[in-house]
C-alpha cells in the first residue's frame, strides 16, 4: 500500500484530466500532480516510463490505495465509492441513470472524436487544407453531441445538469465546453449549455481545477 | 409508469446493443426488441421520431421503469443498481475500477473512433482510396486499444477479465472483438484477449445475445 498523499498524472489543458481535478477538489482530496505534457517532446505520453504506467499512453491516470486507475470516470467512480462526501451521483438511480447517461454522451460521444490524437490522423488522412480541415471535424463532433446534450438537459438540468445538485455530469459538462470555446463553436444554439456552464464555473473547486491554473500551466496562459 | 416489458431500441450489428443485450440475458430480464436500421432508407436513426426519443440519433435505448435510457454503460450500470443479481461489478471498489477502467477503455477509447458514422466522415476527408483509408482506420483505432488492453489484462484478468466472474468489461470486450474480426485485425498479439474472447463466447448470453441470432439480422447472416 502507498503512504503518501495520491498522484495525478495530468496535463493542464486536457479535459479529461480536468474532470478528474474537479472531482479531487470537490472531495478535498489533497494530491500530488506529476504533469505529463502530450505535446513537448513528442509527447512525454509516450516514453517508455509512462507506458509501463499507463499503456493507453493517455492522462489522466490516478495512482491512489496502492492501485493505479486509468480513464476518468472509472476514477470518478472510485473516488465516489470509496470517498462518498460530497456525493457526485445522486441516489435516486433513475437520476443515477440520467448523471451517467450524460457522463458517456460527452465521454465517448464528443471528447474521442476531438482530442488531439485524432485531429492528428484527420490531418494526416486529409493531407490538403489540413488546419482547416481538423478544426470543421472538431467543430463538427462537439456540435452533433451538443445538439444532443442540449435537448436531453432541457428535460434534466435544475440549477446544474441533473436536478439542483453538481453531480459527475457537470465534471464532464465544464472541460467540454471549454474545448468548444478553443474550437470557436458558436454558442447561439446552447443556452441551456452555456447557462449551467457559467453556473458551474462560479464554483470554486471548477476554479482551482481550471486549465490556467495548473502546476504545468505556461506563463502566458496563467489567469 | 411503464407496465409492460422494458424495450430495446437495438441494430443487430451494433456492439454497444449487444453489451446490453449480454447484460439483460445475464440477468434474465425479458424485454422487446425494436429494431433500427442503421443502414435501411439512410439510416432508420435519423427519423425524425427516433431522433425525439434519442437527439443522439444512436442505439442502444433502453425504456424501463418509466424512463428512458441511452448510452450502453448507463443502461448497464441502471441494471446493475436495481437487479443485481447476478452481479456485474465485483463488491470490492478497487476491483470495481478495473472492471469500469477496462469497460471505457473500449468504449470511449476504441469503439468511438471505428464505428460506422466515424468511418464515413473519414471516407469524405480522404477522397480518395475511400475503403482502403477506412480499413486502415478501423484497424489502427483498434490494435492502439487492444494493444493497450492486452496488457492490462494480464493483471486483471482471471477465466474473465477482472477475475473469474463475468463482469461489464466482458459485456464491452465480446462485441469489441467481433468489431476487430470483422475488419480484419490480426490477433496474433492478443493472446490474452483472445483467449478470454473464446470462453465468453461459450456462454448462453453471449450466444442468445450474438447479432447473428437477432429478430432483425437478415437471413443470410443467421446462424
């Protein structure tokens, strides 16, 4: 068993690390963040000491109990089974059902077909108009699952995205809309989205978990 | 309240239908299937009434208890939570995270980025060589993951694997290996999940569950 205090290995501006960040500080879990930058280097994602670590070469990966968890919800989870205050999963289970629901459709429904590997190989695939081409496939993949989360919300969302209490749907709702804004979706068609988001980001665990204030956070972009 | 059977919206094909099919067999819960046709008049899930039930124009949907449900793992996690006999997801937390980190390691890491509406963007970006790209495509999304899983699996996994009990990340990885064999991916390196593949298959769920015995797989392919 591990001593110590827990170990994120995280990347400032990957959404998926964030989720994990929001759910440490609204926990209260003090932690260590080891940074993995996914674009120095090659990627620091793909040396040989963070594979053996994690062979999906991706963040976040949580060393936590003496056991190591890759994938963000499946450490959210734990973390909630494990660290039930304050609960992120309401305890209804149809509810349960709907947090989770929303979870997946921005997990596996948006976030893969966006991230930085794959508009990597849409690149390469493309080969001509390549910038042009990454960003109208980004923009494309957010907005299909927003279109989406934006009439599921409407049946939903209280004050955050399900009922009145910040569950592991608002974890996952926050770092998307951020990847949307660098992408410069256009926003008109989601206020319900953009509501809950601002709501969310007055909250302090979202502030402190934020892209721009992370241990490996450039100068340039600190706020 | 719903009075009658739950109904499964569900594409023969599909592999997130099929976790929940193995899921519902598992548990021994009698349902209705209603077929959509991902294919059939460009797309049964783009009509207009299947687009009210899920924006996500995606199957599985699960409507059960009153409410409905999308995304594969909600429903099977729902499933979980109110029949949970028998068990998919071990008591112990540390081995419910292997179960979950290996479950969205397929379905947000994988099968996202191989599946039928990804494969076609892909073929539009590309031109030329449509097929070969797509092929290509397909393998390398799922060779990076099952090279990934394979390795993972070798501390997890017991007859199954986390262990040797059927759990969610065998309801992922059955349908995932038959998406990798229908695109021709060499297993060669995947001995571990091979092995495993081979005596899930041998279990009654997985066999009533399969796509080639579905109300709506198409004569020729019935087995």
């Amino acid at each position: 068993m591990q001593a110590g205090k827990p170990i994120l290995y995280s990347y400032f501006r990957s959404s998926c690390s964030w989720r994990v960040r929001i759910a440490l500080a609204l926990k209260g879990i003090a932690y260590e963040t080891v940074p993995v930058n996914l674009i120095k280097d090659g990627g620091q994602q793909f040396s040989k000491d963070f594979q053996a670590l994690n062979p999906m070469k991706q963040v976040p990966t949580l060393k936590i109990d003496g056991i190591t968890i890759h994938q963000s919800l499946a450490i959210i989870e734990y973390l909630e089974e494990t660290r039930p205050t304050p609960r992120l999963l309401p305890q209804d289970p149809k509810k349960r059902a709907s947090v989770r629901m929303i979870s997946d459709l921005i997990t596996s429904g948006i976030q893969p077909l966006q991230n930085l590997s794959i508009l990597k190989k849409v690149g390469e695939v493309s080969k001509d108009l390549r910038e042009e081409t990454q960003l109208t496939w980004a923009q494309n993949a957010i907005t299909s699952g927003f279109n989406a989360l934006e009439q599921i919300l409407q049946s939903t969302a209280g004050k955050y995205c399900v009922g009145d209490e910040v569950t592991m749907a608002d974890l996952c709702l926050v770092p998307q809309v951020a990847n949307a804004e660098r992408f410069k979706v256009d926003f008109t068609p989601y206020p319900t989205i953009s509501c809950i988001n601002k709501r969310l980001l007055a909250l302090e665990a979202f502030q402190v978990s934020h892209p721009c204030r992370q241990p490996d956070t450039p100068t340039e972009l600190r706020a």
